[in-house]
C-alpha cells in the first residue's frame, strides 16, 4: 500500500511496510555484508610457515593478514614466539605490544 506525500509541489511516493518486511530486510541486508574466510590449501600454509620461520631468523617485520570475529585484519610486527601447544603466534608491533594471532585465522603473510 503507497500513500501519496506533496513535497515542495511534486507528488512523491511512500511505501508502508510492515515490521516482518523491515526485520527480513535488515537480515537479508546482514548476511550479504557477512564475510567469509578463504580456504587455504598446503602449500600456501606451508610457505606462510617458512616466512614466517625466515623471519623470525632475519628478525624482520611482517605483514599478517588474518580473519577474526567475521572480519579481515591487518598487523605489522616481528614473530615474537611461536606456541605451538596452543597452535599460535605471538607478534610485537612497532609499539612493542604484543598480539596473539592463532595459526587458522591466518590468511597472508608477507615480509614487510
């Protein structure tokens, strides 16, 4: 049903929607922006391994892309320790703090 609204002498058209409407709308509008994290097959896991190994050697900075809480992050800094008990990364950033990136939600790794 459309209600007709005079607005500064031109005839503009409304839409009445019902709450269920507005509520599936908003759903459908959240599952398109959701994002997805990429498969990575043994190769690409086993070469972010060895930079990150060449890395820790070299003491160089790397560019860690990974996937958290349904989104993409990005962090810069130097391989601190590996924990491989708890299957993570422990990386210093240029403000010397100290972030834990966990081995599955990595996704690149590149030296920076």
């Amino acid at each position: 049903m459309a209600n007709l609204i005079r607005d500064r002498g031109s005839i503009k058209w409304t839409a009445m929607m019902l709450p269920e409407h507005v509520k599936q709308l908003r759903e459908f509008d959240w599952e398109q922006s959701k994002k997805m994290k990429p498969e990575l097959d043994e190769q690409q896991l086993q070469l972010m391994e060895e930079t990150i190994y060449e890395a820790m050697a070299e003491d160089l900075y790397l560019c860690f892309t990974y996937f958290k809480n349904d989104d993409f992050h990005l962090l810069i800094g130097k391989v601190h320790f590996v924990d491989t008990y708890n299957r993570e990364f422990r990386v210093v950033d240029y403000h010397n703090e100290i972030h834990k990136i966990k081995q599955v939600e990595l996704i690149d790794v590149k030296v920076n």
